[in-house]
C-alpha cells in the first residue's frame, strides 16, 4: 500500500502503551516493510507515546486527557504525529542521556532518534499543547 | 506480563513472560531487586519475552548495578532476538552479563 492515514486516540496512561503497540502493529500490517523494520517502528512510537505518559504527565497520579496518533505514509514518507495536552515541550529540554553515563532512564529519546529520520515538535497543534511529528523515509 | 521465580542454591531465575513496558516495570522490579538484596546470583531469562522498550532496560541496568553494590551478579539469559536488537541499539551488550 502506498498511502495511509490512520489516527487513533487513547487515554494517557501507561496501561494504554499496550494498545498503542497493538494500533501501530495494524497499521504496518498494511506497509510493505522488513518485520525487523516494523519492529523499530512500533518501539518508536512506543517511546514517543511513552514520554508524553512519563514526562508530559509527570506528578499527575490520574487524567481524563487523551492523547492522539496518526500514522501517515505517503509517497515513501512515514509521518507520525502525537497530539497531547501535557506539559509543554521545550524541544531544547528533550535531551537523551549519553551512553556511556550507564543509569536507568533516558534512554526512549535515544531511540527515536536511531530509529527514525528526524523528530520535530510543531506549532500547529490546533487544539492540544504539544505536537511531535517523526518522520522516516522508508 | 507473568513470571516464575526457581530456587537453585543462591542462585534464583526470574522468568519474565510477555512484553516488558512502563506498565509492568514496577512489578518486574519488585520481583527482581528484593532476590539481589537478598544477596541472591539472579538470572533474568527472557526467552518468552517478545518485546521490551526503554522501560525494561530500565529494569535490566538497574538490576544490574544492584548486584555490583551487593556483591553479587545478574545474569541475562536466553534473551530473543528482537529484545537483543533493543540492547545492542542501547550498546549494553558488554556492560550486561548475557548468556
């Protein structure tokens, strides 16, 4: 399949990152791609929908919000964006640890960023705070 | 995610079973780190999980630096090849003990 747009909405919790994997896995069920790259893919999103449940959310033990994801491919170019109404992003703060400072966390940014294009927070969020879109060509 | 916990002398193997997230990193630490404390050789095995992100490493440094403190070791074992691809992505591969 050569275009695809699906979006879903879920509550921001870390009981729906079950869910999310579940969403993404049925979408890259439609794109032709290795099943290693797949994999990275969903671990992508999963990071990047993570982060809005960790660092978004960060000292709110329970929210109404939901979070959205839309999937996009169009001519080659995946496009992933997460809406959320968390805190605000400074995208200058969203920093990975370096690797060789060998300590829990810090880790999921990092991995967006080795498996995909670009990561980029846009202005455009019509509605919610913060609007990250990854991007990869495949 | 379930887990099974066998007793062999000092050495105690957790069996985790599933997908490792953010979801189920408190409750793999509750089962892992008391064993370490305990002063236990753990070995984590992983052969029935099928995924793990940047929470479940989480587990696996954290695990791993607990028994450095207590004088003891963690080893990871039977670990797949999609969870190993996640490790290696995190260059841990030479920091933890996999087998």
């Amino acid at each position: 399949m050569n275009q695809i747009s699906e979006t879903k909405d879920f509550p921001v919790s870390a009981s729906s990152l079950k869910e999310v994997r579940a969403f993404s896995r049925d979408v890259f069920e439609k794109i032709d791609l290795p099943q290693e790259q797949k994999d990275e893919l969903v671990l992508a999103i999963a990071e990047a929908a993570q982060n809005i449940v960790k660092h978004g959310y960060k000292g709110v033990e329970e929210t109404e919000d939901r979070m959205e994801i839309k999937i996009s491919l169009k001519d080659g170019q995946l496009e992933i964006g997460f809406f959320d109404k968390g805190k605000t992003v400074v995208p200058e703060n969203v920093q990975h640890r370096k690797l060789d400072d060998i300590k829990p966390g810090g880790l999921g940014t990092f991995f967006i960023k080795q498996i995909m294009d670009a990561a980029v927070f846009k202005k455009d969020q019509k509605g919610w705070v913060n609007h990250l879109v990854l991007t990869k060509k495949i | 995610m379930t887990y099974k916990v066998t007793e062999e002398g000092n050495i105690s193997t957790v069996f985790l079973n599933g997908e490792i997230d953010m979801d189920i990193t408190d409750k793999a630490k509750e089962v892992i780190l008391p064993l370490i404390e305990s002063g236990k050789e753990v070995h984590i095995n992983l052969k029935d999980v099928s995924y793990m992100d940047s929470s479940g490493i989480s587990v696996l440094i954290e695990s791993h630096q607990k028994a450095l403190e207590k004088k003891t070791k963690v080893i990871v074992k039977e670990v797949s090849k999609s969870v190993l691809k996640v490790i290696m992505m995190a260059k841990l591969e030479q920091i933890l003990n996999l087998e």
